[in-house]
C-alpha cells in the first residue's frame, strides 16, 4: 500500500490509516511526502502497528528486497511540493 499525502491528509495517514493497514497485516505501507521529499515505509504489521519504519530521502531506493513484494523501488522520479 502506498500513499501520496497532501496537506490535508497527513494526520489521516499516519495516523487512522497507518493503524488500519498494520492491523490488516498490509505488510509493506509507504507514505511519500513531497513536501520534505522522503518516504516512510512502514513493515512488520504486529497488532495495530508497524515494528519497522525506515525514513527514505528522495532520490535513494526503497529496499524492499526482504519484504513480500520483493523489489527495490526508485524515489528518483517522485514529485516534489
């Protein structure tokens, strides 16, 4: 699962939403933030959080190697606000 946020919506999705997604067991969660240009990913739902967040900078990859999906994703191209 992946968001964008907004301005408006930051709260919701690091908050309300963060907590529904690890308690659904959404095992990878990413909110992109083009406002401070990173990324958070979020992995290892247990309970109604995430055990691992890690902060990515624009422009370095998101190592999802060790994660279901499997893959390593690039920030290279994502918008900035």
């Amino acid at each position: 699962m992946a968001e964008v946020i907004s301005k408006g919506t930051g709260v919701n999705d690091y908050g309300p939403k963060k907590t529904a997604y690890a308690t659904a067991e959404v095992p990878v969660y990413i909110i992109a933030d083009p406002y401070l240009g990173r990324c958070r990913v979020f992995t290892d739902p247990k309970d109604d959080d995430y055990e691992n967040d890690v902060t990515v900078p624009y422009g370095e990859p998101i190592d999802l190697t060790d994660t279901i999906l499997g893959m390593t994703l690039s920030t290279e191209d994502f918008p900035r606000d």
